[in-house]
C-alpha cells in the first residue's frame, strides 16, 4: 500500500493508471529478486525494505509527475 498526501493523491492515482505502473512494477520485481531470506528477516530489515521501495518508486514517480509516496506499508508479507 501506498501512503501519500492529499494534495499527492490525484497525481500519484494518475500515475499509476496511466503513468510508468509497469515501470513501477518491474522496478519492484527486479529489486526484491536481489534479496535473500537474511534481508527481509525482523523488524530492521523490514523497515529497511520499505524505505529502499519508498525511495525507487519516488525516484520515478517525482521524475515522471513531480509527486511522491510518503510511505509504503506492507499488507502482507511472504517469502518463498
């Protein structure tokens, strides 16, 4: 899930039906491809993850609509 401001959600809404969704998501893809079972284990390692996806997506997201997530939270978690 991704959290943004008010003033951020129409744009970020718009970028993701119309914008670089499948940037986004191959962007995604790749970078939790590189992770091992010792990278997404606790609390720590958690957080670490959500800020890395909070960063990459505003990277693009500022890039190709000048607005940003200010938060990514996690529904669900599974590693396989």
């Amino acid at each position: 899930t991704l959290k943004v401001s008010k003033d951020a959600a129409d744009a970020v809404r718009g970028q993701l039906e119309e914008g670089p969704k499948a940037v986004l998501k191959n962007w995604l893809l790749v970078h939790l491809s590189d992770k091992r079972i010792e990278d997404v284990e606790g609390g720590a390692a958690m957080q670490k993850l959500r800020r890395e996806i909070e960063d990459g997506f505003n990277s693009i997201l500022i890039e190709n609509a000048g607005c940003k997530v200010d938060e990514v939270l996690f529904d669900e978690f599974n590693v396989q």
